[in-house]
C-alpha cells in the first residue's frame, strides 16, 4: 500500500460503520437462520446487530456508538485509548449470541475469523464562509460522472429544493458519500447537533481493504489503533489525491475555461450578462466566475474590474454560492 504522510495531531477522520462477516464451518448449518439481535447505547442507536443467514453470521458494528450518544463525530486516533470497551462489548455480544443459537462446536477463536467487508471512514464539519452543505454537494455532483443525488424540498418554500446527499462508487474499490449530517441528525431525532454539518464519508470495499489490511483483515484487526491508523491514511489518500486533485480541481478548472470561452464570443457590450446566463450551472462557487473574469479582462488588455462586478452581482441577490473551495480546503487540512 502506498505509504501516506498522516499528521496525526491534525488527522480528524475516523471510523464509523463496520460490515464484517463469518462463514460458520459446522455440517448442517449450510441453510440455518437465526432472528437478528441488536445491541444497543442508552440512547437506543446500534452499537453491534448480528444475524445469520444461510449459515452465514452478517454483523454491523458502529464502535462510535460505544462511546458516545451520536456518531457525529467518528471513531479517530484520539479514541484508541477506548478500543478495549468497544472490542469488550463487540466479542461478547458476538460471542453470546453464536453460542445461544448455533448447535454444534464453534471454535473459541471464531472471532478472530470475522472478516471485515466494508469499513466507513469520514469527517464532519460545519461549512464555512457562507457555504451550505447543498452548495457542496452540488460541486461534488459536478465534478463526479454517474451520481446519485438526494434532495428535499427547501424550508417555507414549495417548489424549490436543496441537496442532502450525493453517491458516487469507484467499483471495487470504495463508495463516496457526501451528505449533510445536520439534516441526517435532525431526521434521526436528533435535534441538538451543530448547524450546516458537512459529512464527507469513504466507505471502503474489496481491493481497498486487500490494499490496505492485507491478510490481517479480520475484525479484530481493524479494530485496534493501527487499523484506525491504516484506515485514516487510506481516507486522506483518497481524499487528497483522487477526489480533491483529480476530481474537483479539473472541474473547477473546466468551469472557468468555460466561463472564459463564453465571456470571449459573447457579443460586445453584454458579456457578463450573456456568459452567466449560458454558464450558472458552471458557476459552484463564486471564486470560478472572479477567476474567470480576471483572465478575460488580461485576455482584453484592460482594467480589471473583477472586483466591482463580483460587488454588483451580490448586491443584486444573485446568490451565487460561495465559500464551496474554502469548505473543501477546510476538509483537506483537517484529514492530516
């Protein structure tokens, strides 16, 4: 696996759902079912669910939910010192639970068999400088092919709508989810969490987990701080390199070529006008028409009146989105 530089004083990603599973290696259990079972935190949200079918054992773990009321913030580094009580609660509800319902021997060490097949990594935090986790979302829809997008009809309006979410897989590799984590909450009657929560999630699958666990892919593995550790390297890699390098700055580097083409053939006398007009949906954040504007003014050989043109439109209500980048920084800096 190619080695990623992790500040871990830095680093606030960290791990969230866990898909794991154990094929029970017992004559007649080929075809056995048994009713799932949740383990729980005094605030009712899943810290284990398990359930067999098909001779299959299929188990959920969210370690967050073992040490504190909501997963807003994830598993990270810093919670390592708490793997002892979240490893603690996960063998014995596994364990009770194979041992009360499956007939036959079952191997004391099973646990360590619990293959990991899907690990979640993230990092939530508030939009900045005026952005909205629909602002964000837009963006990554933009910037990414073959998207899902989630929307909602917008408070006190009746026909406009916001995005909530946006899916994106590399097949085999990981799914991409970027969703607002404020509304997820709220949904979830959770009423108290910060305003204009921004989550960026990875959820890693077969060759990323080949890749980065190796052989050690066990559920134990993961959950031990260096499998934290392995999985936060993994999620700033991607992060940096395949979503924010080779996705969102070609975009936004598109957008302003764009802007640029259309501000140059417009006809003279209206090419600002004309250019927004052909171009808003190219227009994620307002920094991509400044840049774009700047360059046309050069390409003129005239004053740049950047400046006044961006004052004019925002006094005009225009409401292009703004501090979309300087979110997307913030979540870049805060991966380590």
């Amino acid at each position: 696996m190619e080695k990623v530089r992790l500040n871990k004083k830095k680093c606030q990603q960290g791990l969230d759902g866990i898909k794991a599973e154990y094929v029970l290696e017992i004559a007649g259990t080929e075809h056995l079912y048994c009713p799932p079972e949740e383990l729980k935190n005094a605030e009712g949200h899943k810290i284990v669910s398990i359930e067999c079918v098909g001779g299959k054992l299929k188990v959920y773990i969210n370690p967050v939910h073992s040490v504190r009321s909501n997963n807003v913030k994830s598993f990270g580094i810093a919670d390592a010192i708490k793997l002892e009580l979240v490893r603690g609660q996960v063998v014995e509800f596994i364990k009770n639970y194979v041992y009360k319902n499956v007939r036959g021997e079952v191997s004391e060490g099973f646990i360590e068999q619990v293959r990991v097949k899907s690990l979640e990594c993230n990092i939530t935090l508030p939009c900045v400088d005026g952005a909205s986790p629909s602002d964000v979302i837009a963006l990554f829809d933009l910037a990414f092919d073959r998207t899902v997008v989630f929307r909602k009809q917008r408070e006190k309006t009746k026909y406009q709508k916001t995005n909530t979410g946006c899916l994106y897989s590399k097949p085999k590799e990981y799914k991409l989810k970027i969703y607002d984590k404020t509304e997820e909450q709220h949904s979830k009657g959770t009423p108290l969490v910060e305003k204009n929560l921004l989550r960026i999630e990875v959820v890693f699958i077969d060759r990323s987990l080949r890749r980065m666990y190796g052989k050690k892919r066990g559920l134990m593995d993961v959950l031990s701080a260096q499998g934290i550790e392995v999985a936060c390297q993994e999620y700033k890699k991607v992060l940096e390199k395949e979503i924010i390098n080779q996705s969102v700055i070609p975009c936004l580097n598109y957008c302003v070529r764009q802007l640029l083409k259309s501000l140059q053939s417009a006809e003279a006398g209206h090419e600002i006008s004309v250019a927004i007009a052909q171009c808003k949906e190219l227009i994620p954040d307002i920094e991509v028409l400044r840049k774009a504007l700047k360059r046309w003014y050069k390409w003129r050989g005239i004053k740049d009146m950047s400046k006044q043109i961006i004052c004019h439109y925002r006094k005009r209500n225009f409401r292009f989105p703004e501090g979309v980048i300087k979110t997307i920084k913030v979540f870049h800096d805060a991966a380590g």
